[in-house]
C-alpha cells in the first residue's frame, strides 16, 4: 500500500524542517513522511509519493489545504511565488494573472526573522550528536540585504510545444507557441515559468534580462527542446560584479540546429550583428559571450560546448572589500564566485576574525577563483597559497587574481581534483576547505590526517551543507580536537540554504 506510486496521504500537518529544503511529519502509526518542496510550517497539504527508494520514501505536495499566514502582511511578494500557484491561495491573493510556480525563493512569504529561525533549527539538528555544539555555535549572521542580493542568475528558455498530425500522416511541430523564459517550475521540473522579475536577483540583473528577452523573443528563433534535442535557445545568464558595476552575460544555444536550416543560420548572424551595434547594451555590458551548447544534457557547461566573445573576453571584475583591505578578482563565465557579495564579504571577514595570525602557507582546496586564500593573504603575512581546483577556467582565473593582487610568484597551482591531490605540502599554516555539498572524499580525509602529523596547523572549513559538514567533522575531531568557534551566515534569503564556517585547531 505505502509502495503504491499513485497513493495520495490527505490533510498532513507541516511542522518541522529537516535537511536539504526537506520536512518531515510522524504519522499517529509511528511512520515518519520525508516531504519534499517549498511548504512551510503550519501547512496542511495532501501529498503523493516522489521517489519510492528502498530504504525510504519521499512525498511531494500535491495540494496546499489551508495556509495560517497572512500573506498580504508582507510588503514585497513575488507573482510567481509557487505558493500563489497552490488551489487554496489562488482566489486570495489579489496578485496579476501570471504563470506561478517558481521553485526559488519557497520561504519568501515567511518574514525574514522567521526564515532564520527555521534555518537555526536546522543547523542545530545537524550537529544534534556532537558533543560541543552548544559549547561553540553562535547565532546566524543575516543578510544585510533581503532583497535583489543574487549576483548571478541562470534563466532557461522553454516552450510548448503544440503537435498536428495531417491526414498524410505527417507531423508538424508548432514550436513557437508558449514561449518561455525564466526558471524552473516548482515539482515540474520539465517546465519553464516564465518570469519577468526576480526579487533576489540585484535590480540591473532584472534589467538587462528584460531587455535582452525582448530582442530574443523579437528574433523568432526557436527554443531549444531538450526532449527532442533540436531548435536553438537554450539557457542565458547574467553575472555582475556588484562592486564593481560590471555585467557578464552568456548566452547558451545549440548551434546544431543550423545543418538542416539555413534562414535560420542567416538570422542569427543578423541577430549578432544587432547585439553588437545595440547602444544600451554596449553600455550596460561589460562582456558578452556565446556558449555553443550541443551537449544532451540540460546545463550551460556540459560537454561538447564552444565559446566566442561578442565583445571583451568572457569575465567580469570583482571587488571584496574586508576590514578596509579591498581584493579585485577576475571571474569568468564558468568559475565559481559566491552569489551574495556582500554576504561574501561577511563569510570572510568571519573566517577571519576566527584565525589566529599564523607565519607559513595556505593551502587552499576547492578554491574556485581563488577569493579566500587571496583575501586571507591580503590581510597577514602569510608565506605563500598553494591551490587545488578542479574547474580549468577557475584555475586560470587564480592565477591572475594572485598577480591581481600582488602574490603571483608565491602561488602554487594544481588544476585537479582534490582527491587526487598527492603533493609534498611544506610549511603548511593553515588549511582551508570549502567542498561542492557533498561530504569531503576519503583520500581529502586521509592526506589532511598525514599533514596533520607533520604540522599543527588549524584548519578552516566553510561550508553550504551542514549535515555533511557534522559528518566530517566525526571523522576529523580525534586530529583536531580542540574545535572552535562554529558560525553561520545566510548568503541566501527566502531560500533554505545557509553557509556554515567553522575552524579547527
Ligand atoms: C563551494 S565552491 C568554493 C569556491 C571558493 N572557495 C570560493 O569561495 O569562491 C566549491 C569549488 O570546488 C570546486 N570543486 C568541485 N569538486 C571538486 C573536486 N573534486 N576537487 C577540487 N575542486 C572541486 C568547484 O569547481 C568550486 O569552485
């Protein structure tokens, strides 16, 4: 019965956060329901089941019932907010008639003061076995800005595709109804909403969107479909350097659509053309690329992917500045760089004011452009960086960010995976890791164990994920057993994600 694909649980009770956007109800039958997707507490939703793994089942939320919040108490609402999306608010809110579902901001109707104590919860929950938490977590640091803090934003194009079958039995596809721009609906991960606004991603980032969406629109290209894998439009990001005022912008499109069709092939290069010689672009956009993305895979950096320049090289310039210290870093369309600067900012001035001021080196793994080893140079003498990166264009970025910043000739550089690491580490003074979320691999594990034999040397993790964050730390707490000061900050409001920094000594 609990096996069966179609079966929907009615009227569940909302109540408690797990991990990872996740919400779990007890069942008066002593089960335990694993409830995926933006609900919030206070909820009553029917739910059906997601994903029917051995071990456990996930629900999804087929229907929201009744909903305590008054949500017309909260100033700024976005129209696209999956909530409004939901049979029991459709009639409530007096929002205009757009597509609803948006699946990024699910905690935008909570206030901010709320969403931080949701995510204390969690936090608090991940280190529920660990003996110090309570002797050294401090409360979250929030965002300064609620509001417009993203400084990247992904948008992917998508339409509807209407099919006629004629009496010869031919198939004629209408690819140009329903066209789409935006961000993935909430539970229906094949489907585009189409926004016209973010409220998390900064002001001009909204800007340039639309302007750009309008020329796209106007060329009557066809949208990529990623079930057929033909057509052209695939996805298109803007990236800003919020202290700097610069603007990336990468269009991602599947140039094999041009073999079977010339006019099309014509109109792009027109298309080109117009982009070029377009005043309001020339002066708003610092870098404009084109990604040629004939990859099955729905991402912007797959495989089979071919870049040229419309104008200037690809990046943008960065700025943090900490404790009156400012670094400039040079970001390219496909490195890593936090997505909140200025909560960037606040993450390394705590990681920071955390350190001691040790002599020595740096080892930075999963060092993206290099912004933590770079700024924590900046502020003390240290020796030297040595770094471990796995993304070569996040490599290259390093590089000229140690020259940017005056530290060229003391940087060591391995373009490789972290695991793989297998170097003679000399002097080392500190350590930072910041892994992708998942927990950190054995042999990462083991080569930091064999430093720590050699040298005493803190080590500072930041992290986005603070299940796996607690998990390794089980691993790591025999070496380092003297572990202070773990923080977190909220780089992203109205969603569930929360940074955690903590350092070992
Ligand atoms: C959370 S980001 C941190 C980047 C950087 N520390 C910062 O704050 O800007 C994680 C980085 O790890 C890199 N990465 C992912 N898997 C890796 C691996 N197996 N080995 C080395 N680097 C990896 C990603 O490309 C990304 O740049």
């Amino acid at each position: 019965m609990w096996r069966n694909r179609r079966k929907l649980l009615e009227n569940i009770k909302i109540e408690k956060i797990w991990f990872g956007g996740v919400w779990i109800v007890k069942m008066e039958d002593g089960k335990t329901l694993l409830i995926s997707g933006g609900v919030l507490p206070g909820m009553i939703v029917d739910v059906r089941i997601l994903k029917n793994k051995k071990d456990y089942i996930a629900w999804q939320v087929y229907a929201v019932k009744n909903f305590d919040l008054n949500v017309k108490d909260n100033k700024k609402l976005c129209k696209h907010n999956f909530i409004f999306g939901t049979d029991y608010l459709k009639d409530k809110v007096d929002l205009p008639q757009t597509e609803i579902g948006c699946g990024w901001c699910k905690w935008q109707v909570l206030p901010y003061d709320e969403q931080i104590k949701l995510k204390e919860q969690v936090v608090k929950d991940s280190f529920f076995k660990t003996w110090f938490f309570d002797e050294v977590y401090t409360w979250i640091v929030p965002s300064k800005k609620v509001f417009n803090y993203r400084n990247k934003m992904e948008f992917s194009f998508w339409r509807y595709i209407s099919k006629k079958t004629h009496e010869n039995g031919q198939v004629e596809y209408d690819h140009l109804s329903d066209w789409s721009l935006g961000f993935h609906k909430q539970w229906q991960f094949s489907k585009i909403i189409d926004i016209d606004d973010c409220l998390i991603a900064w002001d001009k980032i909204n800007k340039i969107f639309k302007y750009l969406k309008l020329i796209f629109q106007k060329s009557w290209l066809p949208v990529y479909d990623q079930m057929r894998h033909t057509w052209f439009f695939r996805h298109f990001v803007v990236r800003e350097g919020s202290n700097t005022g610069q603007f990336l912008v990468n269009l991602n499109v599947a140039t094999k659509h041009f073999e079977n069709n010339k006019k099309d092939l014509e109109i792009w290069n027109n298309l080109q053309k117009q982009l070029k010689e377009d005043n309001f672009l020339k002066e708003n956009i610092t870098s404009f690329m084109i990604t040629e993305n004939n990859g099955l895979a729905d991402v912007v950096n797959g495989q089979d992917i071919k870049t040229y320049d419309l104008w200037w090289d690809g990046s943008i310039f960065e700025k943090l500045i900490i404790d009156d210290v400012e670094t400039t870093f040079k970001v390219s369309a496909f490195s890593f760089f936090q997505t909140n600067t200025h909560q960037a900012q606040m993450l390394f001035k705590t990681a920071k004011d955390m350190l001691p001021k040790i002599k020595w080196n740096i080892l930075d793994l999963y060092c993206g452009a290099g912004t933590i080893g770079i700024t924590l140079l900046k502020q003390w003498i240290w020796e030297k960086l040595l770094w471990v990166e796995i993304v070569p264009d996040a490599v290259e970025d390093a590089k000229q960010n140690a020259k940017l910043n005056w530290i060229a000739q003391e940087s060591k550089f391995i373009a490789d995976k972290a695991e793989n690491i297998n170097f003679e580490a000399e002097n080392i003074g500190l350590v930072v890791i910041d892994p992708p979320r998942s927990w950190l691999h054995k042999n990462v594990v083991n080569f930091l164990i064999n430093l720590k034999t050699k040298y005493k040397f803190p080590l500072l993790y930041i992290s986005c994920n603070p299940v796996t964050m607690a998990r390794d730390l089980k691993m790591l707490e025999e070496w380092w057993w003297n572990i202070q000061n773990l923080k977190a900050v909220d780089m992203f409001p109205h969603t569930h994600h929360i940074e955690m920094v903590w350092l070992l000594k």
